[in-house]
C-alpha cells in the first residue's frame, strides 16, 4: 500500500466528515515525540484512546513561531515514519506551570504508568532533550501549554 500524501489524507478526512459545521482549512502537521520511536509509541497510544491530552513547553512555541492552539484546531498525527495515522481535533488548551500538571492531566497523557510521579520523571526527561536545543533549560516553573483532543478522522485499514 501507498503510503498517503498528507494533503490527500486531509482532503479523504473532509470528504468524509458529516460535520455540519466550517472546517478551518488550516491544520497542523505533526508527530508526539522527539524520535521516530517515541512517535510511533505515542501514535499508538492515540489510537487506542489511551492518549488524550499532550503538552509541550510555551518556549517550544515561541521558538517556531507558532500561533497557540486554539479549540478546534485539527492535526495530522504522523507515525515515526512521517506517515498519516489520524487526524486529533483539539478540545481544550490551558497554559499550566509544570509543577501544577496534576493526576488527572498526567492520566489523560497516557504515557508510562499514567501516574503523575512518572509523567514528571519522563516529561523532565524530555524536555532535557529538547529544550537545550532552543537555548532554555527545564525549570519547575516554566510554562506548558496543556492540550486535550479527540480523535475525528482513522480511516479503516
């Protein structure tokens, strides 16, 4: 099978969408993760609805010059492999200081033991990695902005 185009799996998810409102022709390209592993571990707990929320650094943002998420803005959720798995509309966003993500928003996250201890040892972990790369350094007081979504579009294999 073809891998799909992300601009044809875009148009397949609008022509296939029963929603009687406006979709906003602009969405995001992405993949959670800073590897291609991570993405493709992540992806799947997307798919399987264990993932429903995700976060990253406001600094991440600003560095790409990047408008903030917004309620309803969509994304292609790409595997490790730059492949289209499905598309997440956003339900709701929060800016949380990073000592404030609690149980719940870890849960939500979906990613090790679902517990808020393992959600900072890995986040911290994480943005170790990624925030050098942009010249800030993790803090306990940095700001993240805190993502719900839902899946709206996985086609069948």
């Amino acid at each position: 099978m073809n891998k799909p185009s992300i601009e044809h799996y875009w148009r397949q998810y609008l022509e296939t969408s029963s929603s009687s409102e406006q979709i906003n022709p602009n969405y995001l390209v992405e993949q959670f993760g800073d590897t291609p592993e991570l993405a493709n571990e992540l992806g799947q707990l997307v798919l399987d609805g264990v993932k429903t929320a995700t976060c990253c650094a406001l600094w991440e943002w600003q560095a790409e010059h990047s408008a903030l998420p917004e309620v309803g803005l969509h994304t292609v959720v790409l595997d490790g492999n730059q492949t289209p798995i499905c598309i997440i509309e956003t339900t709701a966003v929060e800016v949380k200081v990073f000592s404030e993500i609690d149980e719940p928003m870890a849960f939500a996250e979906g990613e090790g033991d679902r517990t808020l201890a393992s959600w900072r040892r890995d986040h911290w972990q994480y943005f170790s990695r990624v925030l050098p790369k942009i010249g800030k350094e993790p803090s306990l007081d940095m700001l993240l902005i805190y993502e719900r979504f839902q899946i709206v579009y996985q086609p069948q294999s």
